[in-house]
C-alpha cells in the first residue's frame, strides 16, 4: 500500500481493517472517550523515549532541543486540540505504515469481533490502535511531523472516512516545525468539553501522571486564555517510594506499560541494591495478554538505564514468565550499551537472575497467603509456567510446588503436588497420571478404571506441554511420577479403600493363558504384547505403552507434525480378565482353540481398543466386515 516517496501531494486509501476500525473508532468502540488523550500522549512519550535512546549514539539529534517534553494547546476559538512533541518524529514512509495499516497479523478477526455484540471493547488497546481514538472526537486529523535528523517536514491529514492525504510542507513553513511531531484535531461539537482546561488536567492527572516527560498546557482562543503550566509530576513512577503511589496509580502505569486494560492481580515494587542497583516495578495480568503464545516467546519487560528507555526485547525474565509486564530500571549497566550486546551482558544475566527468583517467591507467597488470587493466576499463565519444568532445571522444584493440576478424584479443583503427596495411599510410591488432548477425554481413560475402583488419585494432565516436561522431570518429594498408560500398573500392592468380597471372579487361569497365546499369535506384529490388566474394572481391553518406552499421548503429538518421520511404536494389549466377555472367549479358546471366531474377536478387541483411546482403526473397512460376520453369528444362534 504505501506508494514510493514524492515531492508531491499524496491519497492513499486505508487498509481495509482499519477502515472498518475507524468506522467503530466513530460509534465509540472504548466505553469513554476521554482514552483518547491518553493514548496519543503515551504515542508522544515513546517517541520521546526512542530519541533518548538514538541519542545515546547520535548526540547532535538532541543538539538543538534537549530538553523532551510533550506540550498541549487548547484552541477554544479555532475548535482545535493539538498534542505535540519534541520526540523522534516521522519520516514519509513511518506515516504511511504507522498511520495507514495495522501491521499485526490477525487483525481482521480482531475488528470483525469488535463489531459483535458484547464484546470486551477495552481489549482494543493490546492491538497498538490507540492513534484512530481520535478519530472518536474529531472530524479531522492533522499529524504534521519532522524526523530527527532531517530536514523535511510531512503533514498527514484524514477526517476517517476512508482514505488520507499526504504532503510535503514547504520550506517556508517547515521552518516553523521543529523536530517532532505535532498532532492537531478538529473537535466536534459534542467533544468541545476537551478544550477545557480542568477537563484536560483531570484526564492527565488520572491517566498520564507517571509519565516522565513534562506535560504542558496551554489554552488560547478564549477570554480566559492561560500560560503554559506543566500538569503532571514527570518522574517515573518506578522510582517513587511505594507509600507515595496509589492503587489506582499502579493500574493506570500498568496499562501504559503493558498495553493492558485489566486489573494486575500481582504488583512487585521494589528496589535492589548491592553488588547490582536497580529498581523493579512488574506487573502479573489477570487475563492473557494477546500474544502470549507468540513463537519468539520473549518477555516483554521494558529496560531502563537511570531512566533512558534502551529495549522491551533484552529478555530480562526467562520465556515461561513472558506474561509478566513491567520495568527494570538500571543504574550500573552503560548507557550506549546496544541491544545486540545485552545478550551477552553478565549485569543483565545477573538482574534476569535475581528478578526471577523474586517472582517466583512472590507467586509462592500468594498461592500460600492468597490462593483464590493464585489460582486464578494458575488458570491464565499455568500452561506457560510449566514451560519451565523441561527450560529452567535450576528452578524445576521450586516451579513443580507452584504448579496445581486436576486430578481425578477433585472434581475440578486444583491441587498442589506437597497436597496430593500428603493423600497418597499406603503402599503408593509414586505420583501417577494420565495425559490426554483435553480434561473430559482424559478423564474417560479405560486406564482409570482401577485407579478409581481404589479411589487412588491421578493427575491429569491435558496442555500439551504437558507431554514435555513429565518425561524428564524425577519426581516429587522422592515420589517419582508414573503415567497410568506406561508399563504395568502394580496396583495389587496398593490397599483398597472399599471391600472386595463383591468383586466379579477372573476367568480360569488356565483358560485365560490359553486365550492370551492365540491373541499373541493372532494379531502378530500388530502389538508388542498382551498381557493381564489389573487396571481395567469395567473396559475389556486397553492399550499402554511398554515401560521405558514413549507415552502413548507423546507419540501421537510428535506424529501429527512429523507424521513420516516418526516411526509408530506397537503397544501392549491388555484385557480385562474379570470382564464377562472375555471369560467367554476364554472358555471358547480352551475348548476349541484357534478358530476364525476367535481371529475375529482379537481384532475386534484391538480395533475396540484404539477407538476408547479415540484413534481411527488401521483398516476400517476390515473392521466393518468382522463386525458384521460378529454379529451376525450372535444373531443367528440366539434365533436358532
């Protein structure tokens, strides 16, 4: 879309999406419109901070103007409110691409939702379209704008309804715009309330007062017109003592800084000093932030040196805590240090270190103190923290006590690995589970059957990386942990709860030895083994892994994005000797030996097998057939 640089006037229609947007922007997607100011003020602020940071290396930038500041002029006469900085400003092609597209993929779906009934408006700010909020009070927009740097000057202008203009402004007039950019809106007549002075000052106080660039207003083009006075304190809220901040305070920084509109549900102000100086304001969102599971995976923490803005990509915390929002603010690290450097930086690995361990004790402080609060915690990030349980070998005990898992005997409710230990069955040496696509499927493992006859508990463990992380972790507590599909059960050595006098007696041994042979040498090479379960009380037959080997669910995840190159392992049958079905067909193999019935039958339980587990089976067609011949027999000899 955008068109090649000229020395001429320009029209560019607006990429489709965000025609639509502005068509909403209109009708007030935000709940108040007063967000406007807000958004175009935090604009000019990094725009400030990115010029603070291209100064590092290019002092003369700052030559002329040093001192950063974001000025507002009401013009209660010419209906105009004009919001203007002195930060790195725009060239041509940054207005066509930061004013014209939304450059984030998704962004269809993104206002198609807007445009539904009911949907959370307030999300719209994580999408980085806080400029068109203008477009909400004005009926025209002007964004006049100099690089730094450059002495060409470009003015944008749109009033939103479908397309915009731009123009180069002649020397004449360019010199009387200085670095920077200057936005101008031309109020409507229901948005003149914003040419006020103490409506101005009230949004800023509210929204704005963390911001560390002085911001002054000005008001003209009245009777009553006003100096310039500065309307926010401009420092940074980080390096203000706790007792001087307020709640609300803390929320509206937390917004600014991780293009958030919930609550945090955990603040962590504080400041370290020692070996290291550096201050620590982070934030952990009650809801997932939008590109939580981006693929670079990076936390998007923002990196101060004595409060120049250097990255929000220094990958301050580890992957797995990539939800955490906020500021670390350094004072011993060098301030021309460059993004590609903070990798290897041993500050910066030390600071990523500290910091780290201090989020986690603060969620282990929560879950132990404030556990509603945690749990909710747990519900939104808990998928990304147990990232760290194959990531972060230094700190896998410490991760595995903050994780909590539904379990089959909880109903729902979330459990603690030091809880489940505590209940473990006498004779139980080890933490079992069961993984599955999701919850409900897991849940409905023939595996379980035993576990539950015993009221043994079972973790179920349905995020995917869940997968992951089980098979290299040890253990807990010295418990190790045991999948339920994987090797032999051993429930026998455990005590059962509940009586079993009524339980239903096992085909006769010998029957039984007779009929798992012709199983064997019936299904061949299509199983590694079959074998007794003493883990199936209501299924007649299941399918688990050998010991050692891959689990089941693993196998089938690394199948579906490697599906040639992933060589499939026969499993193990088991069955069900107490089950009515196969004491039959023990009976039939003992009297009658290997017959085409039987041939049908161990197929039938394999095939019977794969679909509990919700496979397809290898040959539908040839599955369709034994049914059929099955049934069939059945049939005729119940009529004769």
């Amino acid at each position: 879309m955008a068109k090649k640089k000229t020395a001429k006037a320009e029209s560019h229609e607006f990429q489709a999406e965000v025609s639509k947007l502005l068509h909403l922007m209109v009708h007030s997607v935000y709940s108040e419109t007063e967000v406007f100011l807000r958004e175009l003020i935090s604009n000019a602020a990094d725009a400030c901070d990115k010029l603070r940071y291209a100064a590092i290396t290019q002092s003369d930038l700052l030559a002329e103007d040093p001192d950063l500041k974001i000025t507002i002029t009401a013009n209660a006469g010419a209906k105009e409110l004009t919001i203007a900085d002195n930060g790195i400003g725009m060239d041509h092609d940054e207005l066509v691409g930061n004013l014209g597209t939304i450059a984030r993929s998704g962004t269809e779906a993104f206002v198609k939702q807007l445009s539904e009934k009911d949907t959370d408006v307030q999300q719209i700010g994580q999408f980085g379209v806080g400029f068109y909020s203008a477009f909400m009070v004005a009926g025209e927009v002007e964004v006049v704008s100099r690089k730094a740097g450059s002495d060409e000057v470009w003015k944008w202008d749109s009033d939103g309804s479908g397309q915009f203009n731009l123009a180069p402004v002649g020397a004449k007039d360019a010199a009387a715009h200085a670095r920077g950019t200057t936005i101008i809106l031309k109020l409507r007549d229901d948005a003149e309330e914003y040419l006020e002075a103490s409506r101005i000052e009230t949004i800023i106080k509210t929204y704005s007062d963390h911001i560390s660039f002085p911001i002054t207003l000005t008001v003209t083009g009245a009777e009553d017109d006003q100096e310039p006075r500065q309307l926010n304190a401009a420092s940074a809220l980080w390096t203000r003592p706790k007792s001087e901040i307020s709640e609300d305070q803390y929320k509206e920084f937390y917004g600014h800084v991780g293009g958030m509109f919930d609550e945090p549900a955990l603040t962590l102000h504080y400041k370290a000093e020692g070996r290291h100086e550096y201050t620590v304001l982070v934030f952990v969102p009650t809801q997932k932030p939008f590109n939580l599971f981006d693929p670079d995976r990076k936390a998007k923490l923002k990196l101060y040196v004595r409060k120049v803005f250097i990255s929000e990509d220094a990958e301050m915390l580890p992957g797995y805590l990539r939800f955490v929002r906020g500021v670390i603010d350094s004072e011993d690290m060098p301030l021309n240090i460059s993004r590609e450097m903070l990798q290897n930086n041993p500050i910066v690995a030390s600071i990523r270190k500290a910091v780290t361990n201090r989020i986690l004790s603060e969620l282990e402080k929560t879950a132990d103190k404030a556990p509603g609060t945690y749990e909710k915690i747990w519900d939104e990030f808990g998928s990304v923290l147990k990232e760290g349980l194959y990531e972060d070998m230094e700190r896998r005990d410490q991760l595995l006590s903050l994780a909590r898992f539904r379990t089959s005997t909880s109903d729902g409710a979330q459990r603690s690995l030091k809880a489940y230990v505590a209940d473990m069955k006498e004779n139980q040496t080890a933490i079992y589970y069961v993984t599955g696509e999701d919850q409900t499927k897991a849940l409905a493992s023939p595996q379980l059957e035993g576990f539950r006859a015993k009221a043994i508990e079972v973790l179920v463990l349905s995020d995917p990386v869940d997968n992951f992380w089980i098979t290299s972790a040890l253990g807990f507590d010295g418990k190790p942990f045991k999948s339920i599909t994987q090797g032999a059960a051993d429930l026998d050595t455990i005590a059962s709860d509940e009586t079993t006098e009524d339980a239903e007696p096992e085909a006769d041994a010998s029957e039984f030895g007779t009929l798992i042979a012709l199983i064997k040498q019936t299904l061949g090479d299509d199983v590694t083994d079959v074998r007794r379960s003493d883990r199936l009380t209501d299924s007649a037959a299941c399918l688990v892994a050998e010991a050692g080997a891959m689990d089941r669910n693993l196998e089938k995840i690394l199948a579906q994005h490697n599906p040639e190159g992933m060589p499939k392992q026969a499993p193990v049958l088991e069955i069900n000797p107490r089950h009515e079905m196969i004491k039959a067909l023990a009976q039939s193999a003992k009297a009658d030996g290997a017959t085409s019935d039987l041939e049908d039958a161990a197929r039938l339980l394999l095939d019977q097998a794969y679909i509990l587990e919700g496979e397809p089976v290898a040959d539908p067609a040839a599955f369709a057939a034994r049914m059929s011949r099955f049934m069939t027999r059945r049939m005729t000899s119940t009529a004769s």
